[in-house]
C-alpha cells in the first residue's frame, strides 16, 4: 500500500509541476509580463510552499520545533541568496 501511495505522490507532483508552470507561462503572455519575472515567482513559490506546509502541519501537531528549524533554515538561504545576486551584479 505504501508503494502505490507513492507513486500516487509522485504523479500528483509531476501533473501538479506542469500545471503550475503552464499556468504561469500563460499569465506571463497575457499580461506581457517577463518569463524571467514569472518564472523567478513561480520558483519561489515552488520552493517556499512545501516549507510552510510542513511549518503550519508541525506548528498544529505541537511540534513548534520543526517550525521554528524551517523558519531558521529558510532564512539562511535566503541571505545566501541575496548575497549571490548582489555579489553577481557588482
């Protein structure tokens, strides 16, 4: 049963994925907008909703552990992020 629920996962992720940026692409058309601009929200977006899935599960279940661990990691990306682009744009 745990394999099948898997695979079900995994499909929902990748029909999920395809929606999400075909969705994006056009949004990006009809408003002509920059694929860059979309698809750099889009990542984002991507990226921070499993993280604040699992924040908001764990902060429900009394594990405010895990929450505060996401919250932390998230802002040391971040800040390695950030210092990327300002160190690529000098």
């Amino acid at each position: 049963m745990d394999i099948v629920l898997l695979i079900g996962g995994l499909l929902l992720i990748l029909v999920g994925a395809n929606a999400l940026t075909d969705g994006a692409a056009s949004v990006a058309k009809r408003f002509n907008i920059s694929s860059l601009v979309i698809g750099l929200t889009i990542v984002a977006f991507g990226t921070s909703a499993p993280e604040l899935t699992v924040s908001v599960v764990s902060a429900l279940k009394g594990s405010s552990d895990i929450a505060i661990g996401n919250v932390v990691a998230r802002d040391h990306s971040l800040r390695a992020g950030l210092n990327l682009i300002i160190y690529l744009r000098e």
